[in-house]
C-alpha cells in the first residue's frame, strides 16, 4: 500500500471512531468546522465568555417582535433573570404610546436584566433603569408589508384608518391627508410607526433630510443590533453572536401572526406609494437592512447559511417532540381549547392564529419539557403575567428573608405567608376586561375582548392545561 492509502484508511477509522465516540453531538460543531466558522456550542464549555443576559429588546409593532418577546422570556426564565414588567395601570406594555419613564415598571421586577414590552423608546430613562452594559436591540420590517399589516391589524383602533371608506388601502394612500389626523390618540399606527416607536418624530416633512440623517445616527448608535423581519433567522444569528448565546437560546416558535386569508399582497405602484407616505421608516429600513447584510457578510455568510439550516433542524426537532409528527398545529383563535394560549384579537375582520396544547403527553415526556412546550407558543399577554406573578413571589420571598425583625429560621414563616396562589379569590367577580394587548393599550372600549385576555385568575399551570386539552 502505497503511504496515501495508508494515509487515507487511518483517516477513514479516525473519523469513524471519533463519530462513533461523539455521536450527535458533534454534529453542530463539526458543520461549522468545516467551513472555518466560530464554532457553535450546544453546551458552553468551560473558559467560553458567559452569555450577556442584559438585553433591552425595543419590540416594534407588526414585526415578529411577539416571537421575540417570547424567546427573550424564556431566555430570562431559564436563567433566573428579572424582566421588567409593566406596572398594573399599564396594562401589560409600558404605557404605550407614551413616551417610556422608569415609573412604569413594576417594582417588583427592579432592577432588571431584560426589558422587552412594548413601549415608546426614550433613551435616558431607560439608561437610566438598566444595567451599564446593557446590549439594545430592536427589530424592523419592510415599511410597504408593514403597513399593510398594519392596517388591517388596527383598522378599527386607528380612526384614521377607520374613516376611509370601503376600508380601502388604495383609496388612504390616495390622499393620505384626507384621512390621516397627526394628533389622535393611535395615529402612530398610520404614519411612520418604527421612527415613531423608537422615540422618533413621525410627521417631519420628507424635505427634512437633516432630521432623518440626525435620528438614524442617533438609532446606530444606541443599538447594537437592528433586526430584519425579513431575514429573521439572519437576524437571529447575530443576535447570538452578539450575546454569546447557544443555538438552544434562538429557539422559536412564530407567535401573533394573521392567517394567509387576512393578507394581501400588494401591487409595486402599491408599494411605492406606501413608502413614500412612511419615508422615515423606509429610510430607516434601507440603511438598517444594507448594514445588517454588512455585518452578516462580516461573519461569512456560507457560516450564517449554515447556521440558518442548524437552527431550522433543531426547531424542527423541539416542534415535533413538542407536538408529534402532525405539524403545524397552527389554529385560529376560535378553534383553541385552553384559552390561555388564545391570542388576543384587534377585530373581527382580522384572524390571529395562535396554537393549541401541546400534544406530546407520552410518560417519557418530562414535565419540564411540556413546561417549554407550553411556553413556546404562550401568547403575550398570558406570558407577561405568569412572569410578573413569579417574579412578584420571588421579590416577596427575598424581602422576607432581608427582613431584618425576623429572628426564627427564615424559610418556615415564609412558607405560611405565601399565598399559594396570589389570584385566588374565587368568590369575587372577574376584574373588567384588560384593554387589549399588544399594541393597544387604552384600546377603545369597541374592542372586542377575547377570551383568555378577562379574568386574570385562571392559574395557568400543566396540570389545569392537560385537563382542558381533553
Ligand atoms: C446529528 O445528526 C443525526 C443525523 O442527521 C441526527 O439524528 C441527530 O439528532 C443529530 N444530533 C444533534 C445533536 O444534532
Ligand atoms: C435558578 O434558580 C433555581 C431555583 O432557585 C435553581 O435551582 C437553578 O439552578 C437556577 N438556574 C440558574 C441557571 O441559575
Ligand atoms: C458600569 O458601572 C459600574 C459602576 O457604576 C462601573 O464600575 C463600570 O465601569 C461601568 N461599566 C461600563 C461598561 O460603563
Ligand atoms: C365601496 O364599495 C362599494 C361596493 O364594492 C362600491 O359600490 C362603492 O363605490 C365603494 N365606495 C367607495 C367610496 O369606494
Ligand atoms: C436587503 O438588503 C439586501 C442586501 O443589500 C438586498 O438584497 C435585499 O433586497 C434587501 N431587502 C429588502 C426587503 O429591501
């Protein structure tokens, strides 16, 4: 044998040897061998930089930030990290449209680690609130689909999408002026939503070039991630790398999306005619887009393809082991069973899918593994408060053990005081509806409230969800 062959054989049980060895876990960090890219870790190793876990997510409106919020919860959960929430009178977003203050956050979830519920951006508050080295990231869309799916989104909270007739989209964006009325109380929704939810002025004249060069330096410098909607798994990759996150961390399942039938695609004159009305936000999505295919160029995109099909396989395999083999389980709101997992509706005309329970009940299947089952596809609102309730028994259980009076070991009068569940009073009627979700706070009373978003007093736990799965 010629020494290459015996090169080659060795080669060959070396390889096998080792796959044999390392089995599956070899598979995401040998992929990203082969073409040269940071390594990708299932597990941190020891020496690796810890993962950044000082996030503020600025959730823009209509741009899979939803599916972001979640991750972002579930991130926080896992970690044991603080999420700031709204203060009750918020409603489960920081006051939106308002601009965001530190008073809007509850006390019990100060000082934070992640914020992430809607709000109006304002830079000084919110440094004022975080930690110094907190990384801010936010999320756009195209302005033309954006808007779109704002409009059918909010067609009856916005009243200048309210007033044309016919609740025509051509015939608004005819004579935008005719109907658009800057001062009203969502008007936001109808005119340049992303300048306006980061902070920005929505009705400076396109003239005003300086204006719109003076925020964009302004956005760039205070995020250091802008993510594309478009190009979200993209997206999510840097975030990874941003954070020093796994690959575990960017599991997602799409939350708050209309079904096909409540969209339309639109005509190019139809675009152009939607970017020209929203010109800060198509500015903003051009710049924010080339530099997010800049820096995605940085990190090789053969990498980031890779990584994108790493990401797509494992949730393939979280979905299935969640919810078998008869994906997706996509349903409208009606059709759901628990109404815990029911997404809130802006209107009759629109259908927001959500998902039903999972189905994976076999005996293998851990409780912690349907846990994050559940928690995958939880909508919004339902999450934010199971996560303010937790962390509220947490702040009350640590101010009990600082409580310098008690002299008697501390866990045994903690347990007695705990409530065991902080909403159990059965006996007394169901709080008024809470104004809509999302993107709605102070929702006219027109809204139809959904099921699910009354009534804060259903414990949402496994048990209560397997028995409505039945
Ligand atoms: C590795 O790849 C095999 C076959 O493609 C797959 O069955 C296995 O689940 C993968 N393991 C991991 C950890 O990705
Ligand atoms: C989170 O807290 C729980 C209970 O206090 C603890 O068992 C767990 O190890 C913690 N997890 C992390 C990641 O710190
Ligand atoms: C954050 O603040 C701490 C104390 O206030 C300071 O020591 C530290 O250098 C600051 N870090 C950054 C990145 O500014
Ligand atoms: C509204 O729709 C009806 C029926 O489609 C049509 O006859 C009418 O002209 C429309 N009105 C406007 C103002 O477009
Ligand atoms: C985003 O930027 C990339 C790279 O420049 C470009 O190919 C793509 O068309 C842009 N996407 C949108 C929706 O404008």
């Amino acid at each position: 044998m010629s020494q290459r062959k015996i090169f080659l054989v060795l080669l060959f049980i070396s390889t096998v040897s080792l796959l044999l060895h390392h089995g599956g876990h070899l598979n995401w960090t040998m992929e990203a061998f082969h073409l040269g890219c940071p390594a990708i870790h299932s597990h941190p190793a020891p020496g690796l930089k810890p993962k950044h876990t000082n996030v503020a997510f600025l959730k823009t409106h209509k741009t899979a930030s939803s599916t972001m919020q979640n991750l972002l919860f579930r991130f926080a959960e896992r970690n044991n990290l603080t999420v700031a929430m709204p203060v009750q009178a918020c409603s489960h977003q920081f006051c939106y449209p308002r601009s965001f203050t530190s008073h809007f956050v509850h006390p019990h979830t100060i000082p934070p680690n992640i914020i992430t519920s809607h709000m109006r951006f304002n830079r000084a508050e919110l440094q004022r609130l975080m930690p110094n080295d907190t990384k801010y990231v936010t999320i756009l869309r195209e302005p033309s689909s954006m808007f779109e799916s704002l409009f059918s989104y909010y067609n009856q909270y916005c009243q200048s999408f309210k007033r044309v007739p016919n609740g025509s989209l051509e015939a608004f964006l005819d004579d935008p002026g005719r109907y658009y009325r800057p001062d009203e109380t969502f008007s936001m929704y109808a005119h340049n939503t992303l300048a306006f939810d980061l902070g920005g002025e929505k009705d400076r004249p396109e003239s005003d070039v300086v204006y719109a060069q003076s925020f964009l330096k302004e956005v760039e410098q205070v995020f250091s991630l802008v993510m594309i909607a478009e190009y979200f798994d993209e997206s999510l990759v840097l975030l990874r790398h941003l954070l020093n996150w796994d690959l575990d961390d960017i599991l997602y399942v799409k939350l708050n999306m209309r079904t096909t039938s409540s969209k339309r695609s639109l005509t190019p004159g139809l675009q152009s005619k939607i970017r020209a009305w929203n010109s800060l936000d198509a500015r903003l999505y051009d710049h924010f887009n080339a530099s997010l295919w800049s820096q995605l160029s940085d990190l090789g995109l053969d990498c980031v393809a890779r990584e994108v099909r790493l990401l797509q396989r494992a949730q393939e395999r979280l979905l299935r082991s969640c919810f078998g083999e008869r994906m997706p389980l996509v349903r409208s709101a009606a059709e759901i069973k628990n109404k815990e997992l029911r997404p809130w509706q802006p209107s009759g005309k629109v259908d927001i899918v959500g998902y039903d329970l999972p189905v994976n009940s076999s005996p293998g299947f851990s409780s912690q593994a349907q846990e994050l089952c559940l928690k995958l596809i939880m909508p919004e609102i339902q999450y934010s408060r199971v996560l303010l309730r937790s962390q509220s028994l947490r702040y009350r259980r640590g101010y009990q053990l600082r409580t310098p009076q008690m002299s008697h070991p501390p866990l045994q009068p903690i347990r007695t005081v705990l409530p065991r569940h902080p909403q159990v009073q059965r006996s007394q009627p169901p709080p008024p509806a809470a104004p809509g979700p999302a993107s709605e706070s102070g929702s006219p009373s027109t809204s139809k409230p959904v099921a699910g978003t009354q009534g804060r007093t259903t414990k949402l736990g496994l048990k209560s969800s397997q028995t409505q799965a039945s």
